[in-house]
C-alpha cells in the first residue's frame, strides 16, 4: 500500500470566553466501502476531507481553532496581564468502513490497524495543541508591568503569535515524522494484531 499523508489545518481565531486549557473535541465521518486493500486506498483518496494547505484529499485530518481571552488591569500607574484562558476547538475527521458483502478477515484486520493508527494520528495532533495552548496561557500570564494596556495587548498579541508559529512548526514535524514510519509502523501493528488474532483461535 502506498504511504498515506495525514494532515491537519490549523487557524487562529478572535477571543471568546472560554476556561483555561480547555479542549473542546469532536468527531465527523466520512464513509469507505472498498472491500480490498485496493480498494480502500482509493476510496480514502477520493473521499477523504480535502486540505487546503496541501490541496489534496486525506485519510484523516484535525481541523483547529485557538481561542484566548486575555483579562487586563491598569492599577493608575502601570496595566497588567491578570488572566489568559486559552480553548482549542478541534473538529477529528475520520474515515468509516462500511464494505459492501462480504469481506476476508485478512481486509477485516487491515482495517482495524489502519483505523487505530489513523485516529492515534489526528488524536495526537489535537494533544500537541492542548501542551500549546497551556504555554500560551503560562507566557501570558508571566508577571509584567506595562505603561498602559495597549502595550500590554500588543505584547499579548506578540506572545500569541510567536507561540503559534512553534505549534505550527511542531505539527509539521510530528507528521515528518509519521509519514517516513509510516509503512514501517503498520506492518509492525499488523503482525501484533494478526499474532494476537492466531493465539486466541488456538485458545478456544
């Protein structure tokens, strides 16, 4: 099977109230109904959410927003930064299997371990952003004085920025990473599946 490339978009958006180093997380679907490896691979080309960032259609992907409401003080003489609460909303798109007849226990595993590994994927994707979301929320909140708070917000603005270009750089990385074990990893997941499949038949 060809490698698959998992993707994410990642956006920044306007504040909103929200509790700190909050993950707001859901689920959408699309269908699969190959019945073959070959299948599959095709239907997840065809089918899968369309990335704009890479212009193509993924198996999987994580569509993020970080939302920050920063709470400001001014005491009359300097302003500060008093809270900074940050929620990523995270939208987890995944592939769902439904084959038409019949199908082998062989493509039945295949897609098990596919599957697991695609959402492990995007699970993570939305795990790097929470531990950047709490160092968003941890730099803002670094004691400092202002002389008004407009220098206080443009710093926040500063601050936000600079944090999630690392987060950026840090979710291309994971799927460098990912994409050059990928096939690698499924066929190590595959064996362990298949060997724990073949022990439990011997069991009964």
């Amino acid at each position: 099977m060809k490698k698959i490339f998992l993707s994410l978009i990642i956006a920044a958006s306007a504040a909103v109230p929200a509790a700190a180093e909050t993950v707001a997380k859901s689920y959408s679907y699309f269908n699969i109904r190959g019945t073959t490896f070959e299948q599959i691979e095709k239907d997840l080309s065809n089918r899968g959410p369309h990335v704009k960032s890479t212009g193509l259609r993924h198996p999987g992907a994580t569509r993020m927003n970080f939302t920050t409401k920063i709470g400001y003080a001014n005491d009359g003489r300097y302003c500060r930064i008093v809270s900074a609460d940050t929620v990523v909303k995270a939208r987890v798109i995944l592939p769902r299997w439904k084959p038409r007849g019949r199908v082998d226990a062989e493509d039945r595993v295949f897609w098990d371990t596919l599957f697991a590994d695609i959402k492990r994927h995007e699970d993570r994707h939305v795990e790097i952003a929470k531990a950047r979301a709490r160092e968003l929320e941890q730099a803002l909140k670094k004691p400092a004085r202002f002389k008004d708070c407009e220098a206080a917000a443009a710093k926040a603005r500063e601050i936000t920025s600079k944090t999630l270009a690392r987060h950026d750089r840090a979710q291309l990385e994971f799927d460098r990473v990912e994409t050059i074990n990928f096939e690698s990893r499924l066929l190590r997941l595959l064996s362990y599946r298949i060997e724990r499949a073949e022990k439990a038949a011997k069991k009964r």
